[in-house]
C-alpha cells in the first residue's frame, strides 16, 4: 500500500517552491514531475502541473492548483530541529525574501506556507509529566517568535534568562 502524502496546492508556483523545500532539509528530493498535458485548464501544455517530491523522508506533492485556494496556519509542517543552528539556518532562511516571522517558532515562507521550526527538546519538555518546568518551558516559548534552546534549557532550569 502506498504512503499517504499530503497536497499542497500553489497558483502556479509549485515546482519553484518544491525545489526550495528540498534544498532545506536533508533526505529530501524530487521524485517525480507531471507535465501539463495539452488542454489543462490554467496550465501551459509541458508546465509542470504535479510534483511529486519528499521531505526529509516524508511523502508530499505539490500541485499547480490555481488562485482558488491559498494556504493558512490551519496546516503547517513541523520540523524538530536538535540544534540551535539547524533552528536558526531554516528560520533565516524560510523567513526571507518574502517570508515572515510569526511566534513561538511558527514562520510563513514566502509562498505561503506556515512552519513550525522546533527543538526536539521543547518537544520533550512539553510531553514531560514534571508540571512545573514543562509550565516554564511553555511560558518561556510563548514569549519567544524564534525559539532559542539555550533560553528553553534555562526556563526549564528555572534560571532567569540573564543567569543562563
């Protein structure tokens, strides 16, 4: 049985912003291209019209959908980073050109999509049954846009962030 993939319609842009999505992230690629067939409402014959493509071993496709549908918040891809420069390499590099900075690690690319880039541990410690550190740690990433471990460690801690 096949993987389930999620789509991501685009109005025309699909293939560009594939080809960044996987220049990100290790372990992606572009698996395959389907051209327009001739006829294709809002596609040139030979444009690409379906792509299909993997992040970091996760199924996807891309569709050349058109203006009827853009992307929200309501979906984001969360990606668990285990250092601080990973966090800060996708965070610099998904909010520019057109990308925007929103909060507590969520970021909008330039195409739209929303991210979420996340310590693998502020995972931990929100999943953590100490109550009090894992309130810290929420506490302290509800005031963060991009999440910072060295800040996360020292709430979790319960340092103050100038002690840290």
């Amino acid at each position: 049985m096949s993987a389930l993939r999620p789509c991501l319609w685009f109005d025309g842009q699909a293939e560009e912003a594939v080809r960044f999505y996987v220049s990100l992230l290790p372990g992606s690629a572009i698996d395959t291209i389907v051209l327009a067939p001739k006829g294709t409402p809002g596609r040139a014959e030979g444009e690409a019209l379906m792509i299909d493509f993997t992040l970091k071993e996760q199924p996807y496709s891309a569709l050349n959908g058109g203006p009827q549908y853009a992307f929200t918040p309501a979906v984001s891809i969360i990606v668990p980073c285990e250092k601080q420069a990973e966090v800060d390499r996708l965070w610099d590099t998904l909010s520019s050109d057109g990308g925007e900075a929103v909060a507590c690690g969520w970021v909008r690319d330039r195409y739209g999509l929303s991210w979420q880039i996340v310590p693998q541990r502020l995972l931990e410690m929100l999943k953590s049954r100490d109550l009090e550190p894992r309130q810290r740690a929420f506490e302290a990433m509800t005031r963060m846009v991009k999440l910072d471990i060295a800040a996360l460690e020292a709430a979790w801690a319960g340092q103050s962030p100038s002690s840290s």
